[in-house]
C-alpha cells in the first residue's frame, strides 16, 4: 500500500485536533509565518488544545537520523519543525495505512497524530530538524505512554527522501 500525505485542514487547531482523534488519522495544518522588517514569527501555536496534563517540548535532530517508530495509548502528539526539514512517517496498524509528509521551515504547519498511531520523523536535507512539540499527556518517566519498534520494521514504509 502507497503511502499518502495527510489530510490538510485550514480549519482551527481545535477542529483540526478532534477530526484526527475521530477519525484515527494524522493531520496537516499549515500555520501563518508573519514576517516585517525585524524578523519573523509563528504565532499562536496550540491555541484550544493545549490542558493542564499537556507539556510542551524542544528537540533538535541531527542530520541522516530517523526517529522512529513509536505510539502511544492516550497522549496526542502536536509537531511543529521551526528550523530545518523533516519527513513524518506515520502508520496506523489496523488496517496498514501510511501517511507522509515534508515539511518545516520553508513549508510550516503542524502535524497532529493522534494516539495509537505509529509515528516517526527523519531529518531532510543537511541542516538539523529544531522540533517544537506539544503533546497531551506530561511525559511520566515511572509509566511512560509509549510503544516502540524499529525504524525498518514497516515494510510498506520508506524513511527514504522520495521525489517526484
């Protein structure tokens, strides 16, 4: 089975948020880069999603590595890549489903993956992916929500940069 990019939605995060969770299906928002003559900002990010039992987090990935693949039970992951590129690789076990998607600074949105699906992310290009993520649930190292499984061990799945 071919894998497919994500459903784009324009609609709020919140609406973005609770199709994903209804329909167990990734999601890609593309978010508004604001931009004058000091700079440039992304604003208003996890606005109606964000909760007391949510965290927010920073991570940087290094060039040729894949992050992947894990799930988790009930914690809903919100990625959003500020600098660099990066491949988001899902997989919902189910029925086999892949979604895939490029995206981060030169094409900025979210990404939405909701709970019990498989998740991942590859850096693209030579520059390292900064990720700006918000997920549901604080991560709670004496019980961590996570599953993992080997990055090749989804045979429909590439983590290699497709063109055309």
């Amino acid at each position: 089975m071919a894998s497919q990019h994500p459903r784009v939605m324009t609609d709020s995060l919140s609406t973005a948020y609770a199709w994903a969770v209804e329909h167990l299906e990734p999601v890609f928002l593309p978010v508004q880069v604001y931009t004058d003559d000091r700079g440039w900002s992304i604003m208003n990010q996890m606005q109606g999603v964000l909760s007391a039992d949510g965290q927010i987090n920073y991570s940087v990935v290094y060039p040729a590595v894949v992050k992947a693949w894990h799930r988790h039970q009930y914690q809903c992951d919100f990625w959003l890549p500020l600098h660099g590129h990066t491949k988001v690789g899902v997989y919902r076990e189910d029925d086999g489903a892949t979604w895939s998607t490029v995206f981060g600074e030169k094409r900025p949105g979210v990404i939405i993956i909701p709970p019990s699906l498989w998740h991942g992310t590859a850096t693209v290009g030579h520059e390292p992916v900064g990720m700006l993520y918000y997920v549901t649930r604080a991560y709670n190292a004496s019980s961590p929500d996570e599953d993992r499984r080997p990055y090749d061990s989804i045979e429909t799945f590439s983590w290699e940069v497709q063109h055309g």
